[in-house]
C-alpha cells in the first residue's frame, strides 16, 4: 500500500511538473507546450522549427487572436523568416493583423485557398457574415505567395467584412480563376502588392487576377452568404499587375447594385493578356495615374454586360435575383456613374487576346425589350431598360492603341477631354474617339489624335455631342472628324486643328445636324476640306475656317445638305472649288465674307438644283478656273454683290442657271482670262447688273450676255467710223 501511494505520489509530482511547464513565464512571455506560437502583448510570435508544420503553427496563432478578440485590441501575428509550404487554408478573423514580412509561401495542395477569412461554416452564419458582417480590421503585411497551377481555387478568398488591408504582398501563379477573389466587403485596400505569372490559357476570358466581386449566386461565389452585397471604399494603390490574363476588375453583375467609392490609383500593369481594368457597375470611382504598357486593352468601365452569343440571342452572367432562396433583389438602375479616368498611360499590343482592342471603353447597353438572362446558374428575366452610364470624365490620359483610343458607347452627360491619343497598327480600322449608340450630351475638347486608322473623332449612331473643340488630329486614315448617321453636335464644331487626312477634314452625313463649323484650321486634306452631305444640316453656319491643300473642295455642300450661312472663311490652294453647292444643296443666308486664294478650279460653284440667298464680299484671288460660277438649274435668290475678284484664269462672274430673278451688284473685277461677267441662261427670270466696276483686257467685254433677261447700266461701246 506504500510502495503505491509512492507511485501515485511520483506520478502526480511529475504532472505537476508538466503543468507547471506549461504556465512558466519567462520576461513576461507566455511559452505553449506545443511550441506553435507564443505570446507578449499584442503581439503573437509564431514558433517553427519544423517548417513542414509552418501551416499547423500559422493557423493556430490565428485560431488564437480569434478565439480572444477583444474590440479595443488588435492582434499582430508575426510569422518568421522563411520559405514555407502551406499543405491547408490559412483562416483569419477580425482585429488581426497577419505580419509575413520575407516570407514565402508555397501551396502544395491541390484544392483550397492559401488565405481566407473565417472557415466554411463561420461564413455561412447569416448572424455573423450577412451584409458587411462582423468581422473587421484585418491587415496582411507581405510575403510571396505562390499558388499551385494544378489548384482551381484563388489564393486569397474573402467575403462579408470591413477595413481590410493588404500591403507589400506578392501573389505568384496558381491555375485559379482569380489569384485574390474578394466580395462584400466595406473598407477594402491593396497597397504596393504584386499580382504575377498567373495561369493562362492564352484566351483572356473573365480571369482577372484581383476580382472585386458581388455574391449572387454559388456559381459566383459560393461558400458564402448569398445576399447581393457590393464592395464600397475600396483602395487598389501602387500594384503592379504583370503577366496574368486580366489585371483588376468584375465581370458579374446584380442589376442595380453597384460597387461604389472605388479608387484605382498608381498601378502599373505590365503584359496583361487581356483587359487591364474591367470596371462593371461602379459608382463614385477615380482610376488615375496608372500606367499600362504592352496589354491587350486598358480600362473598361460598364454599366452593362451582355455577353450575347455569336447570334446576341443569349445574355449570360446577369442577375435580378440573389440566388440564396430567400430573397430577390428590386433594385433600381442608376445612370450616374460619378467617375474620372484621368492621366493613366497606355500602350497596348495588338498581338494580344482582349474582346476589343481599346484604351478607354465606357459601355452602356440599351435593351429595348425584357429578356432572359441563361448559363451560369441565371434564369433571370432581365427587364427591359435603357442601362446607359452618365458624368463620367476621361481625362488626361496618354494612350498608345492598336485599336481604338477611347470609345463611348451608350453614355450620356460626359467629358472627353486633354487626352493624347496615337495608333501604329497599320491593319487595323479604328478610331481615335468613337461616341456611338445614342450617347447623349458629351463634350469633346483638347484632346491630340494621330495615326488614328479610320477616323480621327467619330460620333454615330444618333448620338449627340455637346461640342467638339480644340482638338488636334493628325494623319487620320479617313476623315479627321465625322459626324455620320443620324448624329448631332447641338454647339459647334470649333477650333480643331486638322491635317494630312486621308479623305475629309470634317465630314457630316446621313441626316446630321450640326449647330455651327466655326475657327477650325485644316490642311493637306486628302480630299474635302469640309464636306456636307446626305441631307444633313448645318444650323448656323460654316464660318471662319482656314483650309488650305485640300485636294479636292475647301468647303463642299452636296446631296440636299443645309447650312444657314458659309461666312469669312479662308481657303487657299485647294485642288477644286473653294466653296460648291452640289446636288440641291442650300445656304438660306449667305456665302460672304470669304477669302478665296490660289485655288486649282472656280472660287464658288452653285451648281445641279442647288440654292443660295446671295453670295457677298468675298475676296476671290489668283484663281485658275472662274470667280464664281452659277450653272445647272442653280439659283440665287437675292444678289452677288460687292465682291473683289482678281487674277482669275476665267470669267470672273458666269451665269448659266437663273430659276429667280436677282441682281449682281457693286462687284470689283479686275485682270481675267474671260470676261469680268458671263451670262448665258436660258430663263426669262431677270437678272439686273448694277454698279459693278469692271477691268478688262484688250478684246474683252465687261459684260458678255449671250443668251438672258439682264437689265444693265454698263453702256456698250461704239464702233469707230472709218474714214
């Protein structure tokens, strides 16, 4: 009975021992019999030294700050120097941050995230995790995470939380849709971290590598409370984004949900397959300052994606309901997106994958009847809505494309301004600027276009523009600026500088309406300096323009085209006409006030049914053709008055076409080829000829009528007796 009371005793004197090991403190630091973490303060010092276990030890320390949080205190796992591999998920909680500083991690599983908040059930308690949920403060400091390529999951996986920060990190590889996938979250930044060498399949598709997401449904992101909560007070800083599929972004959507208060700030994105920034249903957002060079396209803002089929018979990925079974989301589309885009630099390769080969792309959408959403989980009709974006400005930027530079489409009360735009593929047809599908409102102004492949600025589709000034544009393939299909620019069409275009200057066709062409300076136009045609009108006038080399007319009216008046223009050494009517064109005021040098054929030409008020005080110098010329059922309503011709090759005034009586009056026409004033028209419609002073050369007459009703003061020589 002793010797086993001695043995119990020993016995317990030995647990005791163990015990006390246990709770011994050194320096005030508590040391844990399993040697995973200890703990001073605040802070918790993760203990390997089997790096095999760095995942046991890591995720316990973890375990611990979430099993003591406290509201006033913050924990601070710090984890050692080293290279680790992770064989299981990593799970942090809130007041905690996760210190990884000259750590790397490599994810040996094949299944599974590397980093996610909170466990599988944790994120599935609706008290907890619904909304922005309960979990917040939570910051990771650094380390190399490199993921596994044969691993589908994301390396960073987080959902429902608040003020969450990522800073110095590096993210490398994995075979993922995504290498960071967060969804729900308010406060969210990313600062200064690397997103790299991501798996690629060479075709772009949705693969951002940081996916700011929504949880709509388990195919979008599943695992989680399925509530249709947008991110908000997001940061992305300072990261570098090189060779992953896309950059940053969303490519899912909850109709009239929006991530809002989105800044992307100081970024460069290098080798980016695909599209660098894909921006869908953001409010309130800045994407500044960054720089993108050698991607396949740069910044895509969208308040819509369709993502029809070949056919644009199926629209997929687009939600009205939360897909939790409980709940369905009635929210409401807002037009007003809030955002600038401004002094990013872009250059992009033509030789990479992007849906479209764009700087910028603001995209609105449209639909004009309800439709049903299908794949990805939706059944989801769609309702019928105009889902276009306004105030957005896109600003200072310098984009080097080999598509299209900036493209709005479906876009309304916005800027496009002060951006430098050049294009080098010479294969492609593409457009500086593109405003199309019934954009409204957009003010296009400052900006420097070269080398664009098509068109310089283009506005279509019956979009309206507020104004188009003082843009440079240089070398444009087509036309410097058009204005086509039913389109509008209710101001003008002001101080733009244009030069060495393939074709127009300025071309406005197919029903466009234009408020006034006023102070442009175009050169070297291919074709017509300024050209208006297919029943399109110019509201107020065509006025104060320098155009000079075109090859064929300075300015040119045909097809039933309008203008209220073609006043103090200059046009000098044209190859045609300076000025022609053509085709049943009309000017209901004036052609006046114009100085017309050096031009290959007539100074002004109103010719083929075409009609003007009166042509007055133009300036029509060392012209090889004639002054002004009025043929083929053309006719002037009022007068040709108070014009100064010189040096011209041929008839300073030839009539061939009177449909109204009318006067030419107080004209000044000297040193001809022909004589100063030609009439030969076959209408008894008067024309009266007054007070012109005329010069001619020897053999000539002031005044030639061969055939005509004119009524004139100029008195016919007598012949001289012979004697």
């Amino acid at each position: 009975m002793k010797t086993g009371n001695k043995i119990i005793s020993k016995v317990m004197i030995a647990f005791a021992v163990i015990l006390l090991a246990l709770i011994v403190k050194t320096d005030g630091q508590k040391v844990y019999a399993e040697s995973l973490y200890r703990v001073s303060g605040d802070t918790i010092y993760v203990n390997i030294s089997d790096t095999s276990k760095a995942f046991t030890s890591i995720d316990a320390a973890l375990a611990y700050a979430h099993e003591n949080y406290r509201d006033d205190r913050i924990y601070t796992v710090k984890v050692p120097a080293g290279s680790y591999k992770l064989n299981g998920t990593l799970h942090i909680y809130g007041n905690t941050t996760l210190d990884v500083t000259d750590v790397k991690f490599q994810c040996i599983k094949e299944s599974g995230n590397m980093l996610m908040l909170g466990k599988p059930s944790y994120n599935k308690n609706e008290n907890v995790m619904g909304g922005y949920g309960t979990v917040k403060n939570i910051t990771i400091l650094g380390g190399i995470w490199t993921g596994n390529n044969a691993s589908k999951s994301s390396l960073v996986r987080m959902a429902h939380g608040s003020n969450i920060k990522f800073e110095g990190c590096t993210f490398r590889q994995g075979g993922c849709s995504h290498q960071m996938e967060v969804a729900a979250i308010d406060g969210f930044t990313v600062k200064n971290c690397v997103f790299k060498d991501m798996y690629d399949t060479g075709k772009g598709g949705k693969k951002e590598a940081l996916q700011l997401d929504m949880p709509t449904s388990k195919y979008v992101f599943s695992g989680v409370i399925l509530d249709g909560t947008p991110m908000k007070n997001v940061v992305i800083n300072g990261c570098t984004f090189q060779n992953v599929p896309r950059g940053l972004g969303t490519h899912n959507m909850l109709i009239g949900q929006y991530h809002t208060n989105i800044q992307i700030i100081n970024n460069t994105f290098e080798n980016v397959n695909g599209e660098c920034i894909v921006a869908l249903n953001y409010t309130h957002c800045k994407i500044s300052n960054n720089k993108i060079s050698d991607c396949g396209a740069g910044i895509l803002f969208e308040s819509f994606r369709p993502q029809l089929d070949e056919d644009w018979e199926e629209l997929k990925a687009i939600y009205t309901t939360i897909y939790d079974g409980k709940q369905k989301f009635e929210g409401t589309p807002n037009a007003n997106a809030d955002t600038v885009i401004s002094n990013n630099s872009i250059s992009l390769d033509s030789d990479l994958y992007a849906d479209e080969y764009v700087g910028i792309r603001v995209f609105g959408f449209n639909l004009d009847e309800d439709f049903q959403a299908t794949g990805h989980g939706s059944a989801d009709y769609i309702p019928q809505n105009n889902y276009c974006i306004s105030n957005v400005k896109v600003t200072g930027n310098t984009i080097h494309t080999s598509g299209i530079g900036i493209h709005f489409s479906d876009v309304q009360n916005s800027v496009i301004s002060s951006n430098k735009i050049t294009n080098d593929n010479e294969d492609s047809c593409d457009d500086g600027i593109a405003v199309d599908t019934e954009s409204k409102n957009i003010t296009i102004e400052n900006n420097t276009i070269k080398d664009a492949t098509e068109h310089g600025i283009k506005l279509e589709d019956g979009s309206v523009a507020k104004h188009i000034t003082k843009n440079h544009i240089s070398n444009s393939n087509v036309y410097g600026i058009y204005v086509y299909g039913e389109s509008k620019v209710s101001g003008n069409i002001e101080k733009n500088v244009i030069s060495n275009t393939d074709d127009n200057g300025i071309a406005v066709g197919n029903l466009s309406a234009i408020k006034n062409i006023t102070g442009n300076t175009i050169t070297s136009a291919n074709w017509h300096g300024i050209i208006v045609y297919d029943e399109s009108k110019i509201t107020g006038e065509i006025s104060k323009n320098k155009i000079t080399n075109s090859k064929m007319n300075g300015i040119f009216l045909t097809e039933y085209s309008k203008a209220d008046g073609i006043t103090s223009n200059t046009l000098t050494s044209n190859g045609n006409y300076a000025i022609a009517l053509y085709e049943g064109s009309s000017v209901a005021g004036d052609i006046a006030s114009n100085h017309i040098n050096k031009n290959k054929k007539h100074g002004i030409q109103v010719k083929l049914y075409s009609c003007v008020k009166g042509i007055k005080s133009n300036t029509i110098t060392n012209t090889k053709g004639k002054g002004i010329c009025i043929e083929q059922s053309a006719t002037i309503k009022e007068m040709i008055s108070k014009n100064s011709i010189k040096a011209i090759s041929q008839e300073g005034i030839y009539i061939h076409s009177n449909s109204n009586a009318f006067s030419i009056k107080g004209n000044k026409i000297s040193s001809c080829g022909r004589n100063p004033i030609l009439i030969d028209t076959a209408s008894k419609k008067k024309i009266t000829v007054t007070k012109n002073k005329l010069n001619v050369t020897k053999g000539m007459q002031k005044l030639l009528v061969l055939k005509g009703n004119v009524k004139s003061d100029i008195k016919k020589k007598k012949a001289k007796s012979k004697k």
